[in-house]
C-alpha cells in the first residue's frame, strides 16, 4: 500500500520511466482547475483505498511471516519495508511470484505459498464509514472509483475477504498501469476510465502529495483525515442532497 515508499522515494528517482500516455487528456479547461473544493456537483467519486476505505498494519504481517525466516526481525521489516522490492512490485516491475521469491530467497523463509499469501494480505480493517459512504454512493447511482497503489497480493486478498470492493465502477490500481501516485499518469488512468476530469472528479485520499497531485489535475480533492469531515466535504458539493435515487 501506499505508506511503505522507501525514505528518499519519489518519482523523480525512480529507476524506470514513467509511462508514457499516448493520447493524454487534455488538462481541465480554464475556469475548471481551482486548487481546493468547490461547490461544483462532481460526477463520480474516486476513493483512495489504504487509510480511507481500509487501515492497515504492516507490522501485523511481519509477526505472522517471522517465524518462518531465517533473518532477525527487523531484517525482514526493512526489506519488506523500506527497500525497493515493495515499490517494484507495486508498480508491476515484478510479478507476484518473483516477490515471492525474491522475499524468500532474502529471507529463507521456509512456509507454503498459501501461508505467504495469508500473512502479507490479512492486514485491514474496513473503516466502516467510508465503506459505508461508498454503499450510499453506489445507491445513488453516483459512479465510484478506487484509485490506489497496491498489488496483487493485496488487493487478490481484499476481494476474497471484502464484498463491498466489488461494487466499484472500475478500479485503477498502480501495479496494473506501472506508475504510482503521485506520478500524474495514474490519475489520468482514472480519467479516462470515468470519463470525467477536472472537478468533475471527487477524490478522498490520505497522503498530502496524493492530494496536490489531484488538484493540479483541477480535481475537487481532499486529504482524508477522519470520516465525518470528509463526508462533510462531499455533501457541501450537493451530492449527497435528497433521498437515495432521485440525486445523480
Ligand atoms: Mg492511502
């Protein structure tokens, strides 16, 4: 997820281009890039998936997978944590079986691919109001999308384990697209795929540069604090106005 970039992390030090767009929306037409919230009414809704929908704890699947390594703990932290082997998975340079690997021939670890998968996925907890926030959205008929860096491991173990993460409208997920927010080809992933731009789109997500990245975009954005401000935020744009079915 989206907390574990390596100190010193940022697009401009990736080792691998960013991806090229061959047909690039064109930036928000003048009047449509205002920099903070306005009271336009978008038309669809992008969540943010770690620390908005779904809170994690790395730390609890550094003690599962622990006691099947052969390195100390804070070995197995660093190198899941702060090296560059997460960021290349979540951005798709490796498949989930050479994470595996690689992981295992660093670490010794000696479990089942099965125990891996466990161990590395189980580490959310739904933040029920947004969830809830979401299934109100979706009642609305207002299109809602998912935009966040992850991997497979990840998001393979959401799906078995949450129903509400396949009520999205579509999903935009770093390692499927080889970028990572806030590098602006992400975003414009989720353009396309909405159909909408500038503050058309409404967008929740925890981390500041993710946030900055949106709203250069003209993007109506806010930094995810806690639930109730920002479903505050949502209902001043007038989305969450009357009764489920007659907004939208
Ligand atoms: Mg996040």
């Amino acid at each position: 997820m989206d907390r574990v970039q390596p100190a010193g992390f940022s697009p401009r030090n990736q080792r691998f281009p960013p991806v090229k767009i061959q047909s690039p929306i064109p930036a928000p037409a003048p009047g449509r890039d205002r920099g903070d919230v306005c009271p336009l009414r978008p038309r669809a809704v992008i969540f943010d998936l770690g620390k908005v929908l779904l809170d994690f704890d790395y730390q609890i699947a550094l003690r599962r997978l622990l006691p099947r390594c052969r390195v100390p703990a804070e070995a197995l932290r660093h190198l899941l944590l702060h090296e560059r082997l997460l960021v290349e998975y979540e951005t798709g340079r490796i498949s989930t079986a050479e994470f595996i690997a690689r992981l295992t021939a660093a670490t010794g670890y000696q479990g089942t691919e099965a125990e891996f998968r466990a161990g590395f996925g189980d580490i959310f907890t739904p933040i029920e109001p947004m969830v809830a926030l979401h299934a109100e959205l979706r009642a609305r008929g207002v299109p809602v999308y998912v935009l966040s860096n992850t991997n497979e491991l990840a998001v393979d173990f959401i799906r078995g384990r949450y129903p509400w993460f396949a009520e999205f409208t579509g999903y935009v997920l770093s390692y499927e697209h080889h970028a990572l927010k806030p590098d602006p080809a992400l975003y414009v992933v989720a353009e396309r795929l909405s159909g909408c731009r500038g503050a058309e789109l409404f967008y929740f997500d925890d981390r500041p540069e993710n946030v900055a990245a949106a709203r250069d975009r003209g993007w109506q954005a806010v930094e995810h604090t806690d639930p109730e401000r920002s479903r505050a935020a949502l209902a001043a744009t007038g989305l969450l106005d009357g009764a489920p079915g007659h907004a939208g």
